[in-house]
C-alpha cells in the first residue's frame, strides 16, 4: 500500500521590498518603492494563515531585519505558533550581536542567508554594498556562537559567479551550512530582465560547475544540497536535486507581499513564469519538469534543450 504524503503548508510572508544591499540581479529592483506592509497588517496575514493550517511561515523582503518592528512581528509569529519559522536574510543585521540574539529568542527557528560569492570581492560586488561579505560571516559567527546551527544558503547563479560554483559550495560546507539552493537567476522581471545580457549566463555554459558543485552535497549525503529553476534536460543525472521537484512534493506554499498574493504558488510558477517550447513535446520529463524562464527563450532561444527519450 502506498501511503499519500502530507503536504507541509507553507506560507511566505514578503514584509517589504527596502533592502541594504543592492544586489546586481534583484528580481524585486522596480519594486522598491511599492510600500511595505505594516506591523498590523502582517500580524494579520500571520494570524490569517495560522487559521488555513499554516505550519511553516517564511519571513522575506527585500531585507527584513532592517525593519524597526522585525523582532516584535518575529516574536507575535512565534506567540501564535507554527512548527517552523524561518527567516530569508543577507545577514547584515546578525553582525549585531545583541539583534542576533532577539532574534533567536523571538523564536526564528530556521535562518536562510544569501551567499553570492565565497569572496569578499565577489560577494561585496554582486551585492553592490560594500563590507555586505564581512558583516554576513561576523553573522554567521554570531550564530555559532549562540549555538545556532538550522542555517540555509541562497546562492543566486549568474555569469559572474557560476564558475565558482564549487569554491562558494566549498565555502558552505566549511561553515558547516547544510541547506542549500543554488538558484538559477530569474529574469522574467527586475534587475536580470533590464541587464539580461550582462548576468544571465547559459543553461549549457554552467551545468558543468553546477554538477561539481551539487557532488559536494550528495558525496556527504546532504539531505538539501539542491539546484533550483533549470531544465531537467541537463540534470537527468541530479533529479534528486532539483529543489523544485522536491518541493511539488512537500510543499504547499503561498506567497503573501505587499503588492501581490498568490496561494498557488508551486503550479502558478511553472505556467506564468516558465516555457517548455514544442521541441519538449517529445520528452520524457514533459509532466515532471516546469521547463524554463519564459524570458531566457526569448533571448536565448531553445536550442540548447535536449529532449529525452528515456528516463534514467
Ligand atoms: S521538457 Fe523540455 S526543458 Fe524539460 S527536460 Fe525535456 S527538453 Fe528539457
């Protein structure tokens, strides 16, 4: 008998789009402006999604722990209770030892940094703010240091860092993360979609250094060491660690943000954001793969899709 897995409810809270750092590629640049909710209201949405069974709440920005009410909507979550609150930060703000440590005890319970580059030049450079690198690892270390050890990554892939892929993974492993995405830059909007050109690399270009970087995971047996938005064409050989095959799985996730809410978040993507063009008719992995960012087709084309005719 095959037993029917329990999706794990999943709402993300985008509190606002004011950041500190100004990354290259923000999906959200030209909405920076766009007022960001207040405390009352995402107590409110906290409160709403409890009641649709919300078990895990994700906090994003933009850069939530600039806000001055972070640790107070941090600490109302925790009061009404979910099994996970996690928070998606550049981890600036945790290189304030005494904020690191209101944090933790408003009950964020799971910490997803966002790590661009396993240098200062190249963090610092694709943040666009300088010392971003240092106050992330001073976070870091602030963390250990309380002994806190649920850490994540976010690592954003594009032309100026994927042939490092496997020194930035190195550098995960090194401080002990063992959660981690590597994320294929999105550029269907915002900064990626003005400067295409400039930091939207090709599929083909870096599978290579996302295998050698995704081989790191699996040799230790890493339970999430996964690639996330790319052509299963070019992972037949990783499907294990395609994040979002796995999450279509786990996860039943909403988006809630200022401007925008969206409770289908998992089937929505696949159809407004991404493209699997006629030449994937034929493939075996036509069901299983949401194909790729509508706007890399237009630029870029499909010619590097390979359909599969047997699944490995
Ligand atoms: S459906 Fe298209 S994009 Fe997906 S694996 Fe097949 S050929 Fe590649």
């Amino acid at each position: 008998m095959t037993r029917k897995l329990v999706k794990v409810k999943k709402t993300v809270i985008f509190t606002d789009y004011q950041c500190n750092n100004n990354c290259f590629f923000c999906v959200d640049k030209n909405k920076r402006r766009i007022k960001g909710k207040s405390s009352g209201e995402i107590k409110h949405e906290i409160v709403k999604a409890k009641k649709r069974g919300t078990v895990y709440l994700e906090f994003i920005g933009g850069e939530v722990t600039i806000r001055k009410d972070s640790i107070d909507i941090f600490s109302f979550a925790s009061s009404i209770g979910f099994n996970t609150i996690a928070l998606v930060t550049n981890g600036r703000m945790l290189s304030y030892e005494d904020y690191a440590k209101k944090l933790l005890s408003a009950g964020i319970n799971h910490i997803i940094l966002s790590i661009h580059g396993h240098t200062k030049e190249l963090h610092d450079y694709l943040t666009q703010s300088k010392g971003s690198f240092d106050q992330l690892i001073r976070g870091m270390r602030n963390l250990r240091e309380m002994e806190f050890d649920n850490i994540g990554s976010n690592t954003t892939i594009v032309k100026q860092n994927y042939r490092v892929l496997p020194k930035i993974g190195e550098f995960l492993l090194e401080n002990n993360i063992r959660n981690s995405e590597f994320i294929f830059v999105d550029p269907n909007y915002g900064a990626a979609k003005e400067n295409f050109h400039d930091l939207v690399p090709r599929i083909s270009d870096i599978a290579p250094y996302v295998y050698k970087c995704l081989d790191l995971g699996r040799e230790k047996s890493i339970p999430h060491w996964h690639i996330r938005y790319v052509p299963l064409c070019y992972f037949e050989d990783y499907l294990e660690q395609v994040s979002e095959l796995d999450e279509v799985r786990k996860f039943k996730t909403e988006h809630i943000a200022p401007d925008f809410e969206n409770y289908e978040v998992e089937e929505s993507r696949a159809i407004a954001g991404r493209v699997k063009p006629d030449k994937c008719l034929t493939c075996v992995y036509y069901n299983l793969c949401e194909g790729i960012w509508k706007e890399y087709i237009n630029k870029y084309g499909d010619s590097e899709l390979k359909p599969c005719h047997e699944k490995k």
